[in-house]
C-alpha cells in the first residue's frame, strides 16, 4: 500500500495537514496554500458519499473534487452512511488521483447525524468498522483514514479509539472535543495525548487537532502529546501563510492581506463561479479585514459586494484613505 501517512510520520514530526472544512477548504482556498505557504497535506472540504452515487448529483459534488496538480498530496473527505457506497466513493477518488480517502466520524451537525453519518457513527461501531473495510477495497492501494471526535457526550476514547484500531485505518485524526460539544469549550489535547499512548505499536498515524493558534503552537502541541502530525482548521482563515515557517501573520502589511484577499476572490470566481455563491467567500473577508483600524467599516463594504471586482474597488478607496 501506499502509506503516505506513515511515510510523513517517519520523516517529519510533525507534519501538518489543512482541515477539511466545508465551503472554507474549496480549491480556491487551497490554492491561496499552495502559492503562500504550503501543508504537506490537503484535504478538500467533505462530499457527500450517499449522494455521488446518485447520476444528478454527482455531477455537481465532482465539482467539490477538483484539483490542480500541486495539491498532491491531497485527500478526498467522504461523510456518509452506507458501506457500500463509501466502496464506491473512494474508487472514484481513486481514479481521480487523489492520494487518500478519509471517512468523516465527527461532524455533529444534525442534518449529517440524522442520516446516521459523521459523529453518529461513533454510536454505532459496528457500520463505522464496515465503512472502514468497504473504504478500504474500493480505495486499491490508497491509504484509508478516519477523522472523528473523543467521543459523543463525554470522552470514550479508550473505547471508540480501539474500534477504529481494530481495523487498521492508515491514520486517525483526532479532532480534541466531543459531539456535544460541537465547537464549544476547548479543544482536550490530554485526550489526544491518550489517543497517542493507545495506538501505540499498532502502526496507525495519530493526528491531533483543536485550537492551533500557530505552527509554533502545533510543534508545541506535538510534543506534549507525541502526535505524529497536526491538523488545522479555523487557523488558515484570513491567512494563507499559517503553514509557511518563514512569515507570522503579525509582519504581514494590511495592504498585503488585503490583495491577498482580492486573489482569494479571484480564484474563487474563476474556479467555482456558478458552482457556490459568491456569498460563501465573504466567510473569508470577515477575517482577512479584521484586526486593523477602520477594519470593522471595511468589513460592512465588503459584505455588500457582489463579485470580485466590487470587492477590489472598495479596497482600493480604502487604502487611498487610509495609511496601513
Ligand atoms: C466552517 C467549518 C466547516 C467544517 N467542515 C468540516 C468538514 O467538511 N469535515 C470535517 O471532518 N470537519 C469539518 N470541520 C471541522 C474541522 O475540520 C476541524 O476539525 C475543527 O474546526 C477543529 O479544528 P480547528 O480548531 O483547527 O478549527 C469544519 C469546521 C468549520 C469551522
């Protein structure tokens, strides 16, 4: 098999991995990675695997598909309930050349939890262990992993932890909070450092994620937990160089950010223009034009535009008025 996972852990420790995140992790936003500061993984936001298998809707989640060539490595995020359609999705990801299939156990919005897919399936070991099984032959040689929570209402991660072991998913991703939680509170890096100590000798990739404010707080975190790597989500919103070493977005000039906004739009419209609203960027502007004097006026500007080019206008009365 081609184990990336266990090959990044080998050389890299940790290594750091984009979030899936739906209408944030879209290829437009994977793109403002690639050019300013690049994971070494990227995964798209989920797809609905239930639904790729139905002729009229797979036309339009194959658009969720899409990627360039410099996104490898990258991985097709699947939520759904039914094994043998998560057979199914990840040959179709395999054949669009992605370079692994993860199987979402952790969203706890009701609309994914009420059709027994997401967090659900940490109720229900039994189907969760056969999605993983059918993932797995539909996936060939692809690694197959698992995203998913510490547990429903409290922390089962002894239990749910050795379900998900006993298959021998590639890797786990541990998101540090449970279903109830939603995204309240903060995110219980102990129980992922326990996560740690159980996968220990069974080969499986362990990843921690919740609340990284910083790559310097995502090495941090490695260490005190022993992940082999870290995921981040909210983190790359309104900053494209999170992963990128060498930039802290603190040094980065306003007008900066804000061009880089304007790019963001523009990659936004040129990919996905007729595929996702043009409303679904201005979840970006909100951070990008945040933080700096005037931001919060500039924020109400933007979110009265409706294309890129409007965007760019006001930006560019702003900056003529303001010295940032
Ligand atoms: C807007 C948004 C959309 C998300 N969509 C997904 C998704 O499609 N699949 C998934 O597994 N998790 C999803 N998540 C959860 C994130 O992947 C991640 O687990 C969570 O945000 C915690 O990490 P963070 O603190 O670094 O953001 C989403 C989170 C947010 C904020």
């Amino acid at each position: 098999m081609n184990n990336f996972w266990q090959k990044l852990a080998k050389k890299k420790k940790p290594f750091f991995v984009l979030a899936p995140m739906h209408d944030v992790t879209d290829i437009a936003t994977r793109q403002m990675l690639v050019k300013y500061g690049k994971p070494d993984v990227l995964f798209t936001e989920f797809v609905a695997c239930d639904g790729l298998v139905n002729k009229d809707a797979k036309k339009i989640l194959m658009k969720n598909l899409r990627f360039l060539e410099d996104e490898h490595l990258i991985v097709a995020q699947f939520f759904g309930a039914r094994p043998e359609n998560f057979r199914y999705c990840a040959e179709v990801a395999r054949k669009l050349g992605f370079d692994g299939i993860d199987i979402n156990m952790g969203c706890p919005d009701k609309s994914i939890v009420d059709q027994g897919a997401g967090a659900a399936l940490m109720k229900n070991p039994k189907r969760a262990r056969e999605i993983i099984r059918a993932a797995k032959k539909g996936a060939g040689d692809l690694p197959v992993s698992v995203k998913t929570r510490i547990g429903w209402s409290e922390n089962e991660i002894e239990s749910w932890l050795a379900e998900l072991l006993s298959e021998k998913p590639a890797a786990i991703i541990v998101h540090g909070r449970t279903k109830k939680q939603s995204f309240a509170g903060t995110a219980d890096w102990d129980a992922i450092k326990r996560a740690v100590e159980i996968a220990k000798g069974s080969g499986v990739v362990i990843i921690g994620n919740g609340d990284i404010k910083s790559r310097k707080d995502g090495v941090r975190k490695a260490k005190e937990s022993g992940v082999d790597g870290i995921m981040v989500g909210r983190g790359v919103l309104g900053n494209p160089w999170f992963f990128n070493h060498k930039v802290k977005i603190e040094n980065v000039p306003v007008a900066e950010r804000l061009e880089a906004m304007i790019e963001h739009a523009r990659l936004f419209e040129k990919f996905l223009k007729g595929t996702k609203n043009y409303n679904v960027i201005k979840k970006h502007y909100a951070v990008y034009a945040s933080g700096f004097d005037g931001a919060k006026g500039l924020r109400t500007e933007l979110m009265g535009t409706k294309s890129a080019k409007q965007a760019w206008h006001v930006v560019k009365i702003f900056l003529r008025k303001n010295r940032v």
